[in-house]
C-alpha cells in the first residue's frame, strides 16, 4: 500500500489549539438553498451510500459519512462504521459533534482531534472515538454547499494531500450526478445512467473498471489518455497485458480480494508506445453491472511521473527499488510510528562478502548474475509487504514493518543468510554468496531516517570486521 508523504495545503485548513470556537464558527456555511435541498431530494440516498463507501475504501478509513445542515439541525445523510449511538439521522446543529466538519467552505484536515479541546470534547461526548477527519464540502455547480463528505479514523493520521483531491473529485462527481437527476426532461437519458456513472466519467484520475474474468470492461478518459489507447480499444483487453510484469497483477488482485481494497500498489504499466509508466495502482471492489473492480491509476512520484525506459525508482538490474525509494518507504513507517507508539520497525542492511573477487575472477557478466541471484532470494525471503531494496554495488536493504520482535527479526536475517547461502554454479565453478547484515531498530528511538539507516550500515561494518556471514545489531549510540 503506497500515499505520499505530502501535506494539505493550499484550501486546506488544521485544526490546532490556537483556534478558538468563534474562529471555527465564523466561516460557518449558509444553508444550502432552496435548490441545493431540491437537489438532495432526488433519490440522492443511493448515490450518497455509494459516495461513503467508496471513500471509506480508497482512504483504508474505518468511519465515513455524508452530513447536511439547514443551518439549524444537521442531518446524517449517509454512514459507515458508526455506531448506532452516533448515527441518529437529525440533530440540532449547535452541540452536534459534527459542527466543525459543516462549519467551513474548504477541505478541513484533523490529524489529530484530540491536540484540540474543542473538537476533544466534542466528539468524546458523543461517543464516537474519533481521533482524526479529513471533510470535503459538497459544492453545487451554483456554488452552493449543502453538506459535507467526512472521512474519519479512530488513530491520528497523517492525510496526505492526494486523499484530499481524491476525495474532492468523489464529491464533485456524485454532484454532477444528483444534478443531472434533479434536470429537467432533457436530462432524462443522463439521469437513467447507473449509478457512478458520473464519477467513472468525471474524474480527472485514470479508472478501469474490471470484470471477474480479469478482463477491462470499461476505461474512462482521463485512463485512456495515459495508456495511449483509444477508448473503445481498452474494453476486452486483459488487465494484465497493461502490466509490464504479469504477476504485479495478480499479486494486487490477491490483495484487492483478502482486503476489499488496495491503496498505493507500486508497479509499472506499459503504454501503446511501448512507454513505460511507473504507477500507484489504488483498488476497490465493485457492486454490481458485473463490475469486479474499479482500480485508479496514478504515475508514481519517486518516478517523476511517466517514464522512457526503466523508472529511476527502480534498479536496472534486478529491478528493485533504489536507495531513495527504500528512504521514502522508511520515512513512511516512521510516521507512521509516531502516532502507533506500538508499531515497530526493523531496518536490514546486507553487504555481500568478497563480492569484488568474483568481478575480478570471473567478470563482471557473473557478478551480474550473483547481484540478480541474491535479490531473487532476498525477495522470497520476506513477506509480500516488506520492502527489499538495492542501496549500491554489492548492498542491499530489506525494511520490515509490523514487527512482533527482536526475535522475529532475527529469525529473517537467519532466514535470508541461508537462503543467500544456497549453492550457485558460476562459469563451471560451485559458488557459496554469504552477506554480512546489519540491523537496526525504531525501538531504539532513532530521530531521523539518516540515523537509523546509518545504524544498520555502522554494524554491518561490524559484522565484516567479526568475520563476515553473520548480523550485528547496532544501537543509536554506535551511529
């Protein structure tokens, strides 16, 4: 799963204890207006359900709810997640806990609601357990807002600029929807489109929508454009032959299936032109019309985008991440970190020993071989969601995530040194690659990505000075 470690900006507004209660209720929005409640009055409830459960999917968020307000009562249009206590369907709007999500124009990111004593209070007297929002206004095509789309966690999260224009282009379209069924006669065929039918064509984002059989039913534009492919030229093709790896596919459809969505996949699309497109892939499963999945396509940052040729995210010989790939991730789990004290992180360096003589033996055709072996059984060593990484010549990286133990870990690197240590037959002579391996550990308090790579890269220096093929754990102090 893979999101951008950018902040909201622009619009976007934190909450944070210097704002007051006045400061949060004088932007408060007018009421929608007579044709903002007629457009809400048009069979919008399945369109609403519909707009909640695909932003509650896409942002992995376990709460997300639709609310409007008539500048007294709020309404609770559309839930997901909440409990009964909380989901009453109409309230005053002044005591409600949901006042701050209905109280500006812009996007209103929360990180944490419980750093602010009024929104704390608030939505701990409800009951609700939220501890982070991130709320979208829904804006008519006259400007007016009759409600807002809320997404909500019950940890402190981080919202990543791109959840925000995501959640905007779901909103936007869902409007465009109601509005096309609030039309006149002349709207009639638009409106007796299936629902999302709006969204699917709207969005700016490339979508696919994808049937069971693994084949694409349908591409939207924005989809169409990116891949190089007329739009009638995508539907029956198989989802896979977009892949530069087939197995990337299957791999995020095992995902998509265990979890019922996929956020930040990394993986490589080719284009008609042969173009190679680093890419996010973000999944959900469909609901009908014989939709197994709507996946969107975003171009990978760390590749600046499209690619000619082999992203530079990627290591051009065994086609794993690079060192500043293997960075982002780290930065990643250690924010995530700050706000789950709890969730432990475990940084492996491994250097290869005596590399450098098998270049100058054999050349370097059979030190290619070696690199390209030891990152296939690195890769096989750990889990799906780990990342292993080539940081330079003869070094690598694996980042481990979740983990349960200092022995866990320690069972990894005996895992990986065994399987690293497996014979290889090289030029007609047998060859046993061992790697020295340095480790590292967030439970040791590091306080920058630099220092704790730099810890694992300080014992693995150990390690080889105590005799190669084995793993050292560094501490911060050794840094």
């Amino acid at each position: 799963m893979r999101e951008t470690d950018g902040r909201c900006r622009a619009a976007t507004t934190t909450l944070n204890e210097s704002q007051t209660a006045m400061q949060l209720l004088s932007d408060t929005q007018a009421p929608g207006g007579r044709a903002a409640e007629r457009l809400l009055d048009v069979r919008a409830e399945p369109i609403l359900e519909r707009l909640t459960r695909m932003s509650a999917r896409l942002l992995e968020a376990p709460m997300a709810l639709v609310l409007t307000s008539d500048g007294t009562r709020v309404h609770l249009r559309s839930a997901l997640g909440l409990g009964e206590s909380a989901a009453e369907r109409e309230a005053p709007l002044e005591g409600s806990p949901w006042r701050f999500v209905l109280a500006r124009s812009e996007p209103l990111v929360v990180r944490d609601a419980r750093a602010h004593p009024l929104a704390a209070s608030s939505l701990a007297a409800a009951g609700i357990g939220v501890a982070a929002y991130l709320a979208v206004p829904l804006r008519t095509a006259a400007g007016e807002t009759p409600g807002s789309l809320c997404v909500c966690d019950r940890v402190p999260r981080a919202w990543a600029e791109r959840d925000v224009e995501l959640l905007r282009e779901l909103t936007r379209a869902a409007l465009t929807e109601l509005e096309l069924r609030a039309g006149d006669a002349a709207a009639a065929p638009a409106a007796a489109q299936p629902a999302y039918r709006a969204i699917f064509e709207a969005c700016s984002e490339a979508l696919l929508a994808i049937g069971r059989d693994g084949r694409i039913l349908e591409a939207n534009p924005a989809a169409a454009a990116l891949l190089g492919f007329a739009r009638d030229e995508l539907p029956g093709m198989a989802a896979r032959a977009v892949h530069v790896d087939p197995r990337d596919r299957e791999r995020f459809v095992q995902a998509l299936e265990a979890a019922g969505s996929v956020r930040g996949f990394e993986t490589r699309l080719r284009a008609r032109d042969g173009r190679e497109l680093a890419s996010l892939l973000y999944g959900a499963l469909g609901d009908g019309a014989g939709v197994h999945e709507v996946t969107c396509v975003l171009p990978s940052a760390e590749a600046g985008g499209v690619a000619t040729g082999r992203p530079t995210a990627h290591d051009a010989l065994t086609e794993l991440p690079s060192r500043n790939v293997f960075l982002e991730h780290m930065r990643r789990l250690l924010e995530r970190r700050r706000y789950r004290p709890d969730y432990h992180i475990a940084v492996l360096v491994l250097d290869l020993d005596r590399f450098a003589q098998v270049n100058e033996t054999l050349g370097r055709a059979a030190g290619d071989k070696v690199l390209l072996t030891v990152a296939q059984r690195l890769s096989s060593s750990v889990r799906p969601e780990d990342t292993v990484a080539r940081l330079g010549n003869d070094k690598f990286g694996v980042l481990l995530g979740d983990i349960s133990s200092v022995g866990a870990v320690c069972g990894v690197a005996d895992r990986i040194q065994f399987a690293i240590g497996q014979p290889l037959r090289l030029e007609g002579r047998e060859l046993r690659p061992s790697a020295s391996i340095g480790i590292a550990l967030s439970s040791d308090g590091y306080g920058s990505v630099n220092e704790f790579l730099r810890s694992a890269e300080t014992a693995v220096a150990e390690a080889k000075a105590s005799g190669r093929a084995q793993y050292v754990i560094g501490r911060p102090e050794t840094a």
